[in-house]
C-alpha cells in the first residue's frame, strides 16, 4: 500500500511537471504572440504616422509615393487608369516606361476590382485606387524578389486609400477650375465688366490686362482633336491662351497676335492629314471689346472659307478689299453686284459647262498677262485669246477699260468669295 501511494505521489508530480512545462510553453507563445502583435501595432501606426504627414505636407501623390518607398524599402509606381506612369518612387524607373496596352490594361483593373484589395501580379503587388467605385489608377509595389511582408501590404492599402482621397480631392479641383474657366469664357465672349473680368481671369493665373486677340478655329477632325492641336500650336508659339468652344469652333483668347501662317503650321503639324482654317480677330485693349474682336474673327474665318485657298489662317486686319465682300454680303448687296457685272457669263457657264468666269478671274489676277494667266488655267494662249474674246462679246465690255477692268476684278473676287471651291477632305 505504502509503495502504492509513493508511486501515485510519483506520478502526480511527473503530471504537475508537464502542466507546468505546457503552462511554460504556452506562456511564451502568448508573450510572443503579444510581443509581435505590439510590433505590427508600433509598425502599423508608424504606417498611418508617415502616410498621413506625407498627406499633410501638400506635397500630394508624390509624398505618399516616396512615404511608401520609405517604408518598404522598395521601388513604388502611381499609374494612371490608362496605365501611364503618374509617380515613381526609388531606384529602378524604367525609361522610357513600358508602353500601356488598352485591352491588357482593362483586364488588369478588372481582376484588381473583383480582388477589393491588394494582390500580386508577376513582379509587382498591386492595389486599384478607387474610391467610391470611380477607378482613378493603380499602384504597386515592385517587388521581383518576393520581399514584401504582411506590413508592407499593409502600407500599400493605408496608402492606396489616402491616394484615393487626394485623387478625388485633385479631380473635384479641376472640375471646378474648368467650370469657372468655362463661365469665365462664355461671358468673355457674350460681354463682360472689365474690372470683374480681370479678377476672375487672375484667379486662373491668366492676365487680361494685356492687349488680346481672338482667335476661331474649325476643322474636319473632331473637336477635340482640334482642341487639343490648338493648344499645343499655341504653346509652340508661346502663346498664352485662355480655350473654349463655340459650336463647332475652338476659340482661344490669346495675349499676343500670332503670325497667321505660323499658327495655322503648328496646328496642322498636331493635326496630321487632317485640314483647318483659322480666323483672327483685331486686337482688343480691354476684356469688354473681345465681343467685337469675336466677330470679326469669325468674319475672317468666313472669308477664308470661301476663298480659293480654303486651307489656312486669316486675319481679319489683313483682309483688305475682302473686308468689304463680307460687310456688302452680310447686307445682302454683292449678289446684286456679282450678278450685274457677271450675269451673262454666269448663266453661259452653267448652260455650257464652261469656265469663262473662272478664265476672266485668273486673267485678271495675273494683271492680264497672257502667259501667265494660260499657264495657271492650264490652257494654250490661243484658247485663252478665244475665251476673253467671247468674254467680250457676251457681256458688251471692253476690256481694256480701266474702270471696266476694275469692276470685272471685283466682280471676280466676290464670285470666288461666294462660290468658292471645296476643300479637300482630310
């Protein structure tokens, strides 16, 4: 009985002893486990410490970028929707950064929206930067080697949701900019106060204290395409512009007269195969005469419309006799005068087929030299002697009359500005 309870006594011992060594064991996983969960709390508030004083700084998607990298210790990248590169922070940017691919690109943000959070893709783990479901980008880690640990995904979600709010915080800024840039444009256009003008134009960081002229644009490529080949042609020119539309114009308000043949060659080198005209108002010295400065821009474009040369840029200080085409044809009087002066030849042409009105013009454009005028028609002298002659007798005029021949050529040139050739197509 005694060896009995001695073995029992034993036993309880050997018991106790292992309760005490798993109590033990089981102690120091928990201190363990708290000493890392107090590490991944120090690690995660220095996270939100870093990113939300890069937030802070003003220094916007760039500071958080570099908050990031200096975090993690790897190389972060900010891509636009598009997949185009807005931010690079650390070592290893590539240049020039990979061309995005659109189809590629959409299938990206699709799985990164169905994944809600961060997630690797081949050498990068990425997260989409979309805040309340508008997606406005997408950043990632660089991470070939496979470093990143739990804090630093961690990190790049703290940090994709603060981009979020700067992002929207940005766009909702531009939207406001471009709302009072348009309002401000409009009533340029339509007729302003000076002094209100002035103001409202400072705030956009543009002077209308200056001297401006108005400038109208039109095309056969699409607006925007238009839009944006006038605003690089004009930051070619170093032309400070203030852009609107009208229509089917692209107005631009600019601070300097442009040459004309400059202007219209920077914009075709942005437009391509694509054509334009342009239209160039006089000058203005105050925001109230840009009204003024509007129409007779668009009165220039007009002329240059329905001139021979469709393609190009006039203005409208430059227009000489075409200035009086246009205010006689906006009441309705060069008609009257095309059909006094042309009628017979007209009505011959269309009964005909024939080009005696064109042959009269160019004829009269060359000072009536006879080669001249032959070889810009295209025609043998002696065919050319035959058409003036039954020039003269259809219409009874004498052409070697100076006040006829005057006539004739004002005549020809408001025919050409009413009927003028069609533009090719771009």
């Amino acid at each position: 009985m005694v060896l009995a309870n001695q073995t029992g006594a034993a036993l309880a011992c050997v018991a106790l002893a292992g309760r005490g060594e798993r109590c033990s064991e089981e102690l120091d996983i928990a201190t363990s486990e708290l000493a890392a969960a107090r590490r991944q709390l120090r690690n995660r508030s220095l996270v939100h410490e870093t990113i939300e004083a890069a937030l802070g700084s003003g220094g916007g998607e760039q500071a958080i970028t570099d908050a990031l990298h200096e975090l993690t210790s790897l190389p972060i990248a900010l891509e636009d929707r598009f997949g185009n590169l807005r931010c690079w922070s650390g070592p290893g940017q590539p240049t020039p950064y990979p061309e995005p691919v659109p189809q590629r690109r959409q299938r990206q943000l699709a799985v990164l929206a169905a994944r809600h959070g961060p997630m690797r893709m081949k050498e990068r783990v990425e997260v989409l930067v979309a805040p309340r479901g508008e997606q406005l980008g997408v950043l990632a880690i660089i991470d070939p080697r496979l470093l990143v640990t739990d804090d630093d995904i961690f990190a790049l979600h703290f940090a994709c949701t603060l981009l979020g709010y700067e992002l929207s915080h940005q766009r909702s800024l531009v939207e406001r900019e471009e709302s009072v840039r348009r309002e401000l444009f409009e009533d340029l256009l339509a007729g302003t106060d000076d002094e209100g003008a002035v103001a409202r134009a400072e705030a956009l960081g543009h002077d209308l204290r200056r001297p401006h002229y108005v400038i109208v644009a039109q095309s056969a490529a699409s607006a925007d395409s238009l839009a944006a080949a006038a605003a690089r042609g004009a930051a070619a020119l170093n032309l400070a512009t203030l852009r609107g539309r009208r229509g089917q114009l692209i107005v631009l308000l600019a601070a300097s007269r442009p040459d004309p043949r400059a202007l219209h060659r920077a914009m075709s080198e942005q437009l391509g195969t694509a054509t334009c005209a342009i239209g160039i108002g006089a000058r203005c010295d105050t925001p109230s005469g840009i009204p003024q400065s509007f129409t007779e821009a668009q009165r220039a474009l007009t002329v240059r419309l329905h001139s021979a040369m469709p393609v190009g840029a006039s203005a409208f200080e430059d227009l000489g006799f075409y200035r009086l085409i246009d205010a006689a044809h906006t009441r309705g009087a060069v008609e009257d005068f095309v059909r006094e002066w042309l009628g017979p030849l007209m009505d011959y042409d269309a009964a005909r087929k024939s080009e005696l009105v064109l042959t009269l013009s160019k004829h009269l454009e060359s000072g009536g030299n006879y080669d001249e005028s032959a070889k810009t028609l295209h025609i043998h002298r002696s065919t050319l002697r035959y058409r003036l002659a039954r020039i003269g007798e259809l219409t009874g005029y004498d052409l070697r009359d100076v006040d006829v021949r005057f006539n004739l050529h004002a005549a020809t040139r408001a025919w050409r500005f009413l009927h003028p050739k069609p533009a090719r197509s771009s």
